[in-house]
C-alpha cells in the first residue's frame, strides 16, 4: 500500500501498473457536498 500523503503519489507495481492514491476529502468538504446535492434534489421533485 502507498503511504499517506497529501498530495497525489503513484507507485511504480511493475510491467506498466502503477498504484495512484489520492488525498482524501476533509469532513467539512464532504458535508458541504452532501447538503449541496440533496438541496438540488428536492427542486426537481
């Protein structure tokens, strides 16, 4: 596994795989999206 970071790193796995792991979402950011969404949800109903 690749370790944390906070920016995207690729890890070379071998004959052309690599393995991408990418920084995660705050909790404030992912709470934001979600009340963003479910609000344009309930117009189209």
């Amino acid at each position: 596994m690749a370790e944390k970071h906070d920016t995207y790193a690729a890890q070379y796995e071998g004959s052309g795989t690599f393995r991408i792991s990418k920084p995660k979402r705050k909790k404030s950011k992912l709470k934001e999206i979600r009340a963003k969404r479910t609000a344009r949800r309930s117009r189209r109903n």
